[in-house]
C-alpha cells in the first residue's frame, strides 16, 4: 500500500511541476502538451482553432502519459492514464476550464476563449490508471513530427554585422 501511494504522489508532483508532457494515444506519435493539473488528473484543452492538436487521445481509451523534468527537460516518470472528455458546460468542465484559463498563454480572444472552447475544442482529462511505465535504459529520440510551421527564407549574411553596428553606435 505505501509504494503504491508513493508511485502516485510521483506521479501527481512530477505532472503538477512539469510545464509540458508527453502524452500518446494508441496508434499516434507522443506529442508534446501543455496541461493543468486538476483533481487528480492532467487536464488539457485542444482539437481547435488556435489550441494544441490532440490526436490519438479519445475518450475512454488509455494513453501514455511521460513526464520530464521543468529545469533539466530529462524524462522523470511515465505513466498510463485513462482519457475522458468532459462535456461543455457541466460542472466538472466550467471547475477545469476555469483551471485551464490561468495557464493559458496568448489567447487571442481573452475573455471569450471558454465561450470558443466550448464551441469547437475538446477538454480531456488525463486520469492516472496506477499503472507506472519503467524507465528506458536507451535513447528514445525521434525525428520531429512534420509542420506547416517553417521559417520563411535563410537569415541574410550581412545581417549580424548590421546588429553588431547598430549595438556600438549607441
């Protein structure tokens, strides 16, 4: 009993202090997701305009949850949860939007960014199943998932020398 009430204080502390994790749906690449940590679970909003993609996480199916360190970004605890998505305006949705809504970074619309949650986005909330992955002994890096996400055009060459000019006038 007390191990595993360690395994899942490891769990809740490591997923509260971690600023992004890693989750995975069956058949779906991990992606990386910023999350709130809510009741006992990881919650998370996306699947919209604007908001992070959620593939392979689908209500009611298991995912698998890895959590890095904030300061080091090494790999700390994964674990197995189970997906639910909350239906929109229900209490538990209106106490983890509210939740969400601190932690969310640049929204473009404000205020109204719950209304258009709850129009074209999904909550999920990530509940640990008790089940604790062990530690990988290898590297587990991958090429990055593809993205419309590109730079423009190479940095011109006389760039850094224009900056370095303009730092010594002043």
């Amino acid at each position: 009993m007390t191990t595993e009430l360690l395994e899942r204080a490891l769990v809740e502390e490591a997923t509260k202090k971690s600023g992004l994790i890693w989750a995975q749906g069956p058949g779906s690449p991990a992606r990386a997701l910023w999350h709130v940590w809510h009741e006992g679970a990881a919650c998370l909003v996306g699947d919209g305009p604007g908001e992070q993609p959620l593939p392979g996480l689908a209500d009611g199916a298991d995912a698998e949850v890895t959590v890095r360190s904030k300061d080091k970004g090494g790999r700390l605890v994964s674990w197995t949860a189970k997906v639910a998505e909350l239906a929109p305006g229900s209490p538990e949705w209106e106490a983890t939007v509210a939740e969400l809504k601190g932690k969310r970074l640049n929204a473009p619309d404000g205020e109204a960014m719950t209304e258009r949650w709850a129009r074209e986005c999904r909550v999920l909330r990530l509940e640990p199943t008790g089940a604790r992955a062990p530690l990988p002994d290898g590297d587990l890096a991958a090429a990055p998932l593809p993205t419309p996400a590109t730079t423009r055009s190479p940095m011109p060459a006389g760039l850094p020398r224009l900056l370095v000019k303009k730092r010594k006038r002043k």
